[in-house]
C-alpha cells in the first residue's frame, strides 16, 4: 500500500507534516446521529496516542470540541478533522454529523477523503439515508468498510447486524460485505447480556482481549477453533474471488492452504479497489484504559488495506476559461490545485479554511489564486482574488499546531482567507486553475427573518454573508416581491444553527417572521376607469384628467400600456406620465397590496390644462384611473405554483402521493427509477410547500428527496384568497 517510512515521526500522537502521499490516509466517517462517530473519532485517537488516558487532547480540550454549538445540541453540527498517526502513516479522520440537515458537511467530508468508514449502531440498524450514502459512494467506487458500534446494547447482535448490513449494502454480492472478526463475549451478568470483551481473528485464528484495557493476544482453545470455521470459510471465498489472481481460487478449492500473507494482500487490494467491504467491531475504551475494543484492528485496516490519495482520481480541473488541464496524479511538485472543503470563523484568528490539496504543495504566507465556486445565486459573492494564505496548522481539539507545509494529499486548516469560501479553488497566482465543484443539495426550507433592533440591523448584512460563505448548502434571498430577507436552509436543525451562529458568532440578533410567497393580482374581465386629479391652491394648481380600459391579458404577459388618444386630448409630453403613473400603481396593487399582472392598460381619452397639467397630475390621474377601474371588477388573486419533483422509495409513494393532493397538488406522472424508486411530478401551489422539505423527510424516513422550480402564477381558490383580501384590509 505505499512506502509507511515517508511521514515525520514526530512526538507521539502528534499530527506532522506528511512528506509524501503514500503516508497519507484521508478517511470520512459516514453514519445516522447516534451511530457513535464522534466517540471512535476519539477511541481511534485515544488508541494512536493522540490523547492521554484520561480521553483529554495532550495540549488541552477534548477531541470532539470544535463549536459550542454542538455542546448545546449535543450532535454534531459540522465536519471535524482529527490528525492522528499511526505506523508512520498519517491518517486524517473526517467525522460527519449524521443529521440529515447537514448533509452538506458531509458531501464536504466525502470530497475531500479517499476511503469511506460507515458506522453502524448494532441497537439502531441501518437507516435509509445511510443507504443512500453508501450508494453514493459506490457510483464513485469510494472505497468503503464497516464498523459495528454499540455492542454493548442490551439488543445488540453482531452476527444479525453483519447480515443486515450484507443484505442492505452487499446488493448482488452479499460475499463482499463480510466481518474479519467476530466478538468474544465475556460473563454473563445479571440481566442475561454478554458483554463483548474480545475479538477473533478470522484470518489470523488469534484472540484479541481487551477486558484490561490493553489488547491481549492469545491463541484459540481447540473448542474455538470450530466456532469460527464456517466464517473464516466464507471471508477467505470472499476473498478469493475478488483476487486478481485467477488460479487461487482453484488451488484453494483443490484442498491447498492459502498462506495468510497472501490472503491478507488480496484482502488489501480489494479494499483499496472498493470490491470488497469488510465488517469490523468496536467499542469505546473504559474510563482510565488506553484502547478500545476493535480500535487496533481498524486502525491496522485504514494503514494496510485503504487507499493513498495517490489512487484517488482528482475532480476534473480547468483554466478559469473552462479549457481543460490534464494534472499528473497527486503530484507535489505540480502546479498547486487546492480546494476549501469547509470554512468556519474563530473569534481570535479569523476565517480558517479546511483545505485538501490535490496538487502542489501548499506553503505558509504563500500567496494564491482564489477562483470562486460559481454559487452567485445563492446569495455568495463571486469572487476571483490572489490573497496571502497565513499559517498552516493542524487542528487538535481547540488548538491549532503550525505545519511547515500541506503537500498533495494531505489536509490543513489555513488562516487569514479573507475572501475564500467552502468549494473555491486555490491555484498558483501565476497560473489559476479551477476544480469541479461538488454536488450540494439545494436548500428548500424558507426562513424569513428581520433584524431584532437597530444595532442588529447595521450588522446583518455583515452576518449573513459570513453565515453563507461558511455554508454552501445555505441560500441568501434579497426577496424584491415581498422585501423579505430569506435564508433558505436544508431542515429545521440546520436553521436553528443558522440563527444560533448569527447570535453567538456574529452578535446579531434576529426575529423569524412568516415567510410569504409572491402573489399577483390581475383583473378577471374587462374594466373601465377615469382618474381626475384637479386641485386649485392659489398659484399654480393641478390639472389632469384621463380614461383607460384594463383587460385581462395570457398568463406571463406582464403590463401591456396602449395609447389610443385622438385630438390631442391629452397630450403627447403627458401621455409617458400617465403610463408611468398605472405602472406604478400596478406595483403597488390594487386590491390587496400584491402587484398587478398580465392586464393591457389603454388609454382613451382625457383633459388637460394649459397652466395648471404637468407631469405628476398626470402620473396621480393614471394611478387613480387603474383603481377606480379596479373597484368595479372582478380581481383575481394569483398565487405561484411550483413544479416539484420528488424521488423516494416505492415503500412510500403511497404516502407522498396522498400527502400531494391535500395539497392541492395535481400529479403529471410518476417515472419508476433504478434502486426501487419511483419518480413523482407534480404541480403544487408554492404556499403548501413551505414546510415540505421537513414533512417529506418525516413521511419517507429520510429516504425521499425533492426538487423544485417556479412553474406560473395561477388563480387562487376564492375561498383562500378571501382570507387574504380580509386580512390585507385590517392590516390597512
């Protein structure tokens, strides 16, 4: 698997600058909130020396203490890295928070690791977004393996949880989702429960015992021996038929013992080719002891069996033109490609950016290219700058200890990117360079906010482009209809966060109002209307008299203004201002406060006067023509409608399609895809579907998803729409 000689050997636990690839592990951890991430981020570390016995971080803080936030809520809330070392390999752990509102930090951790560790609860099972993640992964052949949390569960079953998670991941090939080992249980207590002190080794037919704290190697009695015989069977055929060497299966089935170098070899390679996903088990250590059930054995698989980033295929990379540019593979005397996986704000030093280098190295105080991501219409700045990086450091709890440089390969947070946001790219200033961005789920939860008080308000704007250059997956909208402030979020976690870091971090404070829709108004029939405008106040008076016809006009036609003035009735210098004056009384409505839509405004006749006609009489004749014309017709309240299109599991579509029609939605069609799933299209009114993005993930268990665009404004129902008019008018 690459030269484990080639990293720093450093103080113990301590993460140094890698000098090559081959001693660099980027691993992602992948699991539902409570599957125990978090906890064997800090059993790993524990067990690689990168914390004391006590589970504190030698310089201070615990593993896990990245944001208060997250001590409030007691979850994760964002993407974590912890740097720890292990053989001479640098292994750098990605721990993802498992709430699928922040799916976001988790497409981040995937993009910027090589290998995929997914954590599964034996108490909880495997969950539906966790399948979906898994298939993710395996579109992009991630190389993945699995870890059996919570043994110690009152339901907890190995055996069960590895064939579940064979039948859930394993698809066609149930053999290639297979345990390495298996657990030794110790005494049974009181309440009938085993609790699991040891593993086996199915390869090596060793005992591994941590009841001490220490992990204790043994050989097997004769009575184990048989116990796991039909297991060490299975993974060896397992193994085996994913070798690339053709003729071991036949010499394995001829009777011939395969040396245990050499199954371990194959079981390596097909790791790091993602055709095989072993299952292991762990547990964190007890108070006061150094090592945690499984810990070894799975630190011994991310050095031995996961890839280098010298195997992982880099997203492709353009000149900011958009001509391609053919990189040499994780190269760190190439041309420098960089790219910000996630980016957060310390009240002391600033912006730090987590950044993967893919290219290049990457050295303190450099100056670089920063090419924007291209996500304009989410509310981010687009930006293409050079900026001055400041120190390199690795994170350690709350700590931040100084690299001398990040090569290909490796991960680093950098400080003092003023301008850089998560998914830009970093390149040579002399010769910048642009990365695919990944893909972000689209935010489909509105929250309308205002500013708390006049102090807040001078600090939102500041707030909020901070808020969004840390979040890709978040949406600003400068809403021109409803003079709304919305922050468009994934769920309700991922906006009480949003609301939480603009207090804490930004210090403004904000109150959450109603989120409206852009209604319209427009006129039902034809309609006539005749504004006067005459005042006489000594001097020069006001003087403007007009008559219009409004009609109603095809959806999408917008203000059609026509002048049909014979003789000179108004004149020609005043006829722009009564168009300007309907015009802008269309904006303002003229029933309920919502603009006036798709209607031809023609003007017909009028009167002037010599002295006392100018252009803002005419501008309140043509305002006061349209409402009277308004207040003998019939206005239709026009309110948006969106397609959506949701993709979820065939177990639920029943379920979705229901919840669709009392919203007023009118299915299209439904299109079966791959993976069991159907896809549902439907026209639904954009004031049912505030809330969907949550209630959709409550009907299908996570597993759904949905997407959706402006399709047209259309008549209300007369019902709702007289609850509108009734409320405009005690609002008035």
């Amino acid at each position: 698997m690459g030269d484990k000689a080639n990293a720093h050997p450093g103080a113990a636990g301590r993460a140094t600058a890698a000098d090559h690839p081959a001693s660099v592990r980027n691993v992602v951890l992948v699991g539902h909130s409570g599957s125990g991430k978090t906890t064997l981020v800090e059993a790993l570390a524990l067990t690689a020396g990168a914390v004391n016995r006590a589970g504190r971080v030698e310089d201070g803080g615990t593993v896990s203490d990245y944001d208060e936030i997250e001590h409030r809520q007691q979850r994760s809330v964002q993407l974590s890295l912890v740097p720890v070392e292990r053989d001479g390999i640098k292994i750098n752990l990605l721990d993802t928070p498992g709430y699928a509102d922040f799916v976001g930090e988790l497409r981040a951790g995937l993009r910027a690791a090589d290998a995929a560790l997914f954590v599964v609860s034996a108490a909880d099972g495997v969950d539906g977004s966790t399948r979906m993640v898994w298939d993710e992964c395996a579109a992009v052949g991630m190389p993945r393996a699995l870890v059996i949390t919570h043994l110690e569960a009152a339901r907890a079953d190995f055996e069960e949880m590895t064939r579940v998670c064979a039948q859930e991941f394993g698809g066609e090939d149930p053999d290639a989702v297979l345990p390495l080992y298996l657990p030794l249980h110790g005494t049974e207590g009181s309440d009938g429960h085993s609790p699991v002190t040891g593993l086996v080794g199915l390869l090596s037919q060793k005992l591994f015992d941590y009841a001490s704290g220490e992990r204790k190697e043994s050989e097997p009695g004769p009575e184990q021996l048989p116990l796991i015989e039909d297991a060490r069977n299975r993974l060896i055929e397992g193994i085996i038929s994913e070798s690339e060497d053709e003729t071991l299966m036949d010499r394995y089935l001829g009777g011939e013992a395969i040396e245990l170098d050499t199954l371990t070899q194959d079981l390596e390679r097909a790791v790091a080719r993602g055709v095989f996903f072993p299952v292991l088990a762990a547990a964190p250590a007890a108070e006061g002891a150094r090592q945690g059930l499984g810990t070894v054995e799975l630190l011994e698989l991310i050095t031995g069996g996961f890839p280098t980033p010298l195997e992982h295929e880099a997203a492709a990379v353009t000149t900011p033109d958009g001509k391609p540019r053919d990189l040499a593979l994780c190269d760190p005397s190439g041309p420098l490609v960089a790219e910000v996986v996630k980016t957060s704000s310390d009240p002391y030093v600033g912006r730090i950016s987590l950044v993967r280098v893919f290219s290049g190295t990457l050295h303190p105080d450099d100056t670089v290219h920063v090419s924007g991501h291209g996500l304009a219409d989410r509310g981010h700045e687009d930006h293409d700058v050079d900026e001055r990086i400041g120190a390199l450091s690795a994170p350690f709890g709350k700590q931040q200890r100084p690299l001398s440089q990040c090569i290909a390969g490796d991960l680093a947070c950098v400080a003092k990117l003023n301008r850089a946001e998560t998914g830009d790219t970093l390149s040579a200033k002399d010769e910048p360079l642009l990365m695919a961005p990944w893909e972000m789920p689209d935010p489909l939860l509105p929250l309308a906010i205002q500013a708390h008080s006049k102090p807040d308000e001078d600090k939102l704007s500041q707030g909020l482009s901070r808020l969004v250059a840390e979040d890709p997956t978040m949406r600003l909208e400068q809403n021109q209809d409803t003079h709304q402030v919305v922050l468009w979020c994934l769920g309700e976690a991922h906006a009480d966060v949003a609301l939480e870091r603009l207090r804490s971090r930004y210090g403004v404070q904000v109150d959450v109002v109603p989120h409206r829709v852009s209604l319209r108004e427009t006129f039902a029939g034809t309609s006539g209307g005749r504004g006067r405008h005459v005042k006489q106040s000594g001097g020069h008076g006001q003087y403007a008299i007009c008559e219009i016809e409004v009609e109603p006009l095809p959806g999408g036609s917008g203000i059609e203004f026509v002048d049909k003035v014979v003789g000179g009735a108004v004149p020609r210098q005043f006829i722009p201002s009564v168009e300007k004056g309907v015009r802008a009384q269309a904006a303002k409505g003229v029933a309920t406060g919502h603009p006036l839509v798709d209607v031809r405004i023609t003007l017909l006749d009028g009167k002037a006067h010599s002295v006392d006609s100018s252009d803002a009489a005419f501008q309140t004749a043509g305002a006061l023509a349209l409402r009277e014309a308004a207040a003998d017709a019939t206005i239709h309240l026009l309110e948006p409608v969106a397609e959506v299109s949701v993709l979820v599991g065939d177990d639920y579509i029943g379920a979705v399609m229901s919840d669709l029609s009392t919203r007023r939605g009118r299915v299209l069609g439904t299109e079966q895809t791959s993976g069991g799933r159907t896809l549902v299209r439907a026209e639904v009114p954009e004031i049912e579907i505030g809330r969907y993005a949550v209630d959709l993930r409550s009907l299908s268990h996570g597993t759904a998803r949905f997407s959706r665009s402006y399709a047209r404004h259309e008549p209300m129902p007369t019902q709702l729409a007289q609850k509108i008019r009734e409320e405009a008018q005690r609002t008035t």
